[in-house]
C-alpha cells in the first residue's frame, strides 16, 4: 500500500463521520426554521397591530391637542377624550407587555421596534396623568398653558412612537422583499 492509499484509507471513514455530522444539524435545522418562520410572522403581525393601535392613539391624541383651537369646548369632552386615550394607552401597555416577553422570537428589527416604543408609550403615560390631574383640579384649565402643553406633548410622543414603528417595519419588510428577490451583488455579475 502506496502512502497515498493509506492516508485515503484513514481519512475516508474520518470524512465519511465529519459528512454524517455536519448533516445532522442542516436536518435539525431545517426542521426548526419553518418553526422559526412562523413565530417571526406571527411577531410580524403582532407588531402589525400593535402599530395599527398605535395609530389610533396618536389620533386620538392629535383630536385632544386640536382642541386648544376651541376654547368653548366643555370641560367633560376633554375628559372624555382623556378616557378614551387611557383606555388606548392601557390595551397598548398590555399588548407591548406580551410582545416584550417573547422578543427573543423576533429579528432585530422587531425587536428594535419593541425596544423603541416603550419610552414613548411611558411619557404618553405621564402626560395622560397629568391632564387628568390638571383637569381634576381645575376644570377650567383646558384652557391654561400648562393643560396645553401637557397634551401637546402626549401627542408628540404617540405620534413618535408610531413613526419609529412605522419606519422600523417597513424597513424590515423592505429587507425581506429584497432578501426574497435573489439579487446578486454586481460584484458577482458578468460584464
């Protein structure tokens, strides 16, 4: 036997074992990612319509900021707009409650989206808080600077909070359109 014969002789059965274990894991894996895949999507859609609330809270939010425009506005619409938006602020501190603790499930995006939402939805928390004490004390504060001010700036933090979303998510479904596409880098085209 040649040495080249003898090496062949040793390494097949070694190559053979290395073969047999680097196809475990592609096997395993490829059980997992359609697995995978679906928790992704299903984050996706969570986010989709954590946002979707999101949006109707800087709505309502914009509402209960116009309304400096119309000083006549009796003190019980406010209130009532105010209630309209805790309630807001509630379902979204529960839906983002439960999209944090499956965050681990998501891509960097989503949880780059998740991340990013709850220092707006807090400071919307504060504000709300506020103008219910503002409004408690004095009725006739929704008039006052100070009530303007306060809802003013819950308006710029929900409508914070959506645009970031938005813009986080619709990158991440740009990235998985063109991730979907098959591009090759012009590096590796023909000229």
């Amino acid at each position: 036997m040649t040495i080249v014969q003898k090496r062949l002789a040793v390494d097949l059965p070694v190559l053979a074992l290395l073969g047999m274990f680097l196809a475990i894991p592609a096997t395993v894996s490829a059980d997992v990612r359609p697995a995978e895949e679906g928790n992704r999507q299903q984050m996706a859609n969570r986010l989709e319509q954590f946002k979707k609330a999101t949006l109707e809270l800087r709505r309502e939010a914009d509402t209960v900021a116009a309304y400096k425009l119309n000083p006549q506005l009796h003190w019980k619409t406010h209130g009532d707009s105010l209630t309209l938006l805790k309630e807001h602020v509630n379902d979204l501190g529960k839906s983002l409650a439960e999209l944090e603790n499956e965050k681990a499930v998501g891509n960097e995006s989503h949880q780059m989206a998740i991340e990013s939402a709850r220092p707006h939805l807090e400071e919307v928390a504060q504000n709300l808080t506020r103008a219910f004490h503002l409004l408690n004390n004095d009725r006739n504060s929704v008039r006052g600077p100070e009530y303007v001010e306060t809802v003013g700036d819950l308006y710029l933090h929900a409508d914070l909070m959506y645009e970031k979303l938005d813009t986080i998510l619709d990158y991440d479904n740009a990235s998985e359109r063109l991730e979907n596409m098959n591009f090759q880098p012009a590096s590796n085209l023909e000229r």
